[in-house]
C-alpha cells in the first residue's frame, strides 16, 4: 500500500510538470506570453530541485519518510489549488507559483522510490518495489502527453478556453488532495520489523553516530558512485522524450499530433523496461551486467532513431522511439538501486537524490546546447550530439567496479544467522564457528562488510557467554570440561570471559578503521 501510494502521488505531480509543455500553443495564446515562458513552467522544476535537494534529504535522514511524504502530497496538492486562481489571461504570475510550489513538491519525490522499497521491501523484492515507484512517475507523464489535449482544446474563445483549463486544474487539485489525505491515513513511517538484516544494522544505528556532512563526504569520495552519477545524468529519460518528439515536425510536416504520440509512445514503452528491469535485479542481482547493456542498448536505440528519422516513414519512427524509450527508462530503477548497493549503508535518500541532481544538471545543459546545435546544424547534428554523451558513459560504466556493500551484508549477516542458530547443537561446536566468525569479520575489517560482520559476531558472544553460564550451572563438570578442551584458549578468553568488553572495543575498532 505504500509504494502503491507513493507511486500515487508521484504520478499527479509528474502530471502538473508536463501539463503545460504538452499543449504549450494553449497557453502561449491563452496568457499572451511567448513560448520560452511556458517551456520554463516545466524547466523551473530543474533549476529547484538543485539547491533544495541537500536541506530535504537532511531532514529524510533526521525525521523520516513520513514526514517527508507528507510534505510532498501537502505541497503538491497545494501547488494545484494554487493555479486555480490563475484562470484569467493577466494571471500567468499566480500559475507561475503554483507550478514552482509543484517543483518544491518534486523535491521531496523524485529520489524517494529506492529508500520507500529499502524500507519496506525484502532483498528479493527491493529492486522490483524501486521500479513500481519509479512507475508512477512515468505514468504520469504519459497521461501529461495524453490528456491535457482532450480536456483543453485549441479554442479561439478564451472564456470558454479558461472554462476548460479550469476543468484541467480543478480535476488535478481533487486528486491530488485525495492522496494528501491517504497519506496522512495509510502512510507509515516503517514496517513493525525490518523486512532485510541490510535494512536492520541501518536502522539500530542512533542518530549521534550519524552525520549528514560525512555521509555526503563519503558520497563524494567514492569512485564508483561519481561515475554512476555522471552516467546517470546522461541518460535522463524525460527531456529526451520532450526533444524527440520536438525532431519530428522538421522531418514531416504536419505531424504534430503524432509528436505527441512519439514521446508518449516513449514513456509507456519505457514504464514496462522499468518494470522489467526490476523483476530481473530481484532475479539475478547482476546489477553492474544489467546496468551496462542497458545502457549499451540505449546508445544503439538513440543512433537506430537518429538514422531512421529522416527515412520517411512514420511507423519505423514510432518503433525505434519506442525501444529507445524502453531502455533509457528502464535504467531508472537500475541507476537507484545500483547506487543503494555501491553506497551502502549511506541513506538511498542522499545517494539517488544526488543521481538526480547529476540529471538535472545535464537536462537543462542539454537542452540549451542541443537547442543551439539544432538551429545551426539541423536535427540531426543535435541527435548525434546526444549519441557522442551516451557513448562517453557507456565507457564510464564499464569501468564502475561491482562492489555490491548491500547484498555483501545481506549475505554475511545471513551466514552469521546460520551460525547463530547453531547454538543449540553445542557449546564446543558454537564457539568454536563464533571464533571464526571473529577472525573472518578481522580479515575483512578494510572492507564494507566489516561493520555489520562484527555487529554479529557481537551478537553471537554474547549468546555464547550466556550459553556458557547455562551450561555451567546445569553440569558444570562435564559441559565446563567439554568447553575447555573444545575452544581455543584465547577464544575463550576474549569470546567467554571479557564478552561485554570485547563487543565494546572490537566494534570501536572496526568503526574506525571504516570511517
């Protein structure tokens, strides 16, 4: 219910953003302003999410998803009440802040689908849930492309072309008002029990042994994540379906009813890649393969849509757009859930928000500089300007190495549960895999892993001192003999006898030598 909700809400606020780009002559002619005006209605949810990103995912790390997610519905719906009083031609500045109160809501949606499935959802789920959530936003930009046309048509009347916008914002304000109150009713901050042992050792860390400048330091110091985040933003799946759509009236004119069909065509093809791309990780957790021959497949979509564009024929456009689209926006999810894994056990809040920064930033560069390289070279000097960037980053993923913390400690921690449940078999037995248990965790102690092995070899002394003292009491001759002769003495010493110390200092030791 959750990540149905999210996608819910995520979905009315990608509608809001496109509403206005999908039938921008309406609004030209209706406001009396020019063109650029009205592509900035969408543009402004670029430039807000830049410097807003930091303070948003500070207050996701310190109060939750909760509150995060009611700021957002609150926002969003706020935002199309807000565009509601802008329904007469000398009121385009109240449109103006409703639509950029609807891009401070985004701020507190886009990067949330991997962090609402790492906190609700399984290991074997996690990358499925990312991708339904994901799924949300795109169907509303679908429905962006599809229905402002229907409900707004190209009237020269402008009472009655307000009349039918008024319809527009009235609908969106009430279902985006509807979702503001699911959220306060069905939206809870976790589930009773952690759904993964990854998602466990994240939430027992306090907030004193949290920092949000070190956790972004750390972000910014990891190789693997910077060039995901510069490969990221060069696939960003939006502005390239608004530009795609925006080649095909040079080439066949007339067809600007089938420009929409294009970038739509775009968006549904790219919702089942999405899906798709989610089901497989959950499958195979091949994350680093997966990763690049999509983007490899992407590449070869954008260079199969360039040479195909100018062919003549409509319907061989629609099916490389349509692949083109599939690829790119299946790497959505892909880019969210590779970067919780590469940055584990940092917030995936933090980490696809900064993904998200990275693509603003190349949209609003891309679509300035593909805008001037089209109106001095033509469409397709602009696509093979798109296919250049889409090549440099498919070399840059090839060299992000697979370091997959996440599922590292998801499997560590489920062979330290092995042994945990070995307890009952024995004391001898249980001790003496408790030993390795500690002597694997210090082998690994400069690796991501180390942490959360210790956090349970910790675990799994204590057990032991308990179970000793058990066995002691009951039959302390023969079990305290057995014991003995079974342990290695400097397991005893350390795991048996100074169990509390050990914990303490074997797990200062280990946060260190991580930090």
């Amino acid at each position: 219910a959750v990540v149905l909700l999210f996608s819910s809400y995520s979905l009315c606020n990608a509608f809001q953003w496109i509403q206005y780009g999908s039938i921008n002559n309406v609004f030209t002619r209706f406001y009396g302003v020019s063109a650029f005006a009205i592509d900035w209605l969408s543009m402004c949810y670029m430039v807000t999410y830049i410097p807003l990103l930091f303070p948003v995912a500070w207050l996701l790390d310190k109060r939750g998803l909760r509150l995060i997610a009611l700021a957002g519905s609150a926002l969003n719906a706020l935002g199309a009440w807000v565009k509601l009083g802008s329904l007469k031609p000398q009121l385009f500045p109240v449109t103006v802040l409703g639509q950029v109160i609807c891009s401070i809501a985004q701020v507190f949606i886009l990067g949330m689908p991997s962090c609402i499935a790492s906190v609700w959802f399984s290991s074997h789920e996690v990358s499925t849930a990312c991708s339904v959530a994901v799924f949300g936003n795109q169907l509303g930009i679908a429905l962006g492309f599809l229905v402002p046309p229907v409900l707004v048509p190209n009237l020269e009347d402008l009472e009655k072309l307000a009349y039918h916008i008024s319809i527009m914002f009235f609908m969106t304000a009430g279902v985006a008002t509807a979702l503001f109150i699911l959220v306060v009713i069905v939206f809870k901050e976790k589930p009773l029990h952690p759904p993964s042992r990854a998602q466990a050792l994240v939430q027992s860390r306090t907030t004193e042994e949290y920092s949000y400048v070190q956790s972004i330091r750390r972000l910014l110091h990891n190789a693997n994540f910077l060039l995901l985040m510069v490969t990221y933003g060069k696939v960003w799946p939006f502005f390239c379906a608004i530009s795609l759509s925006a080649f095909l009236p040079f080439h066949y004119p007339g067809e600007e009813v089938n420009a929409g069909r294009i970038g739509l065509t775009i968006i549904l093809s790219g919702m089942v890649g999405a899906l798709i791309s989610g089901i497989w990780l959950d499958r195979t957790k091949t994350y680093k393969q997966t990763t690049l021959v999509v983007y490899i497949m992407a590449l070869v979509g954008m260079i199969a849509y360039t040479f195909t564009l100018s062919l003549g024929h409509l319907w061989v456009v629609f099916v490389t757009a349509g692949a083109l689209g599939f690829f790119m926006t299946g790497y959505l999810p892909l880019g969210f859930e590779f970067a919780a894994e590469l940055t584990y056990p940092e917030s995936e809040g933090t980490s696809s928000g900064l993904l998200n920064v990275s693509a603003q930033i190349f949209g609003i560069a891309f679509t300035i500089s593909q805008g001037q390289i089209m109106d001095h070279f033509g469409t397709k000097a602009g696509n093979l300007f798109l296919c250049s960037f889409l090549f440099l980053g498919t070399i840059m993923t090839a060299f992000i190495k697979a370091d997959l913390r996440r599922q590292q400690a998801n499997l560590d921690n489920e062979q330290m549960a092995s042994w945990t449940w070995n307890a009952e078999a024995g004391p001898h037995l249980f001790c003496e895999q408790t030993w390795k248990s500690f002597q694997l965790a210090l082998r690994k102690r400069d690796g991501s892993a180390s942490v959360p092995l210790m956090l349970c070899v910790a675990e799994v002394m204590v057990q032991a001192s308990a179970h000793h003292q058990q066995v002691q009491s009951s039959a302390s001759a023969t079990a305290g003999s057995d014991f003995i002769v079974a342990v290695p003495d400097e397991a005893l010493r350390l795991g048996i006898n100074l169990c509390s110390e050990f914990a303490e200092v074997a797990l200062m030791f280990l946060y260190i030598s991580n930090s």
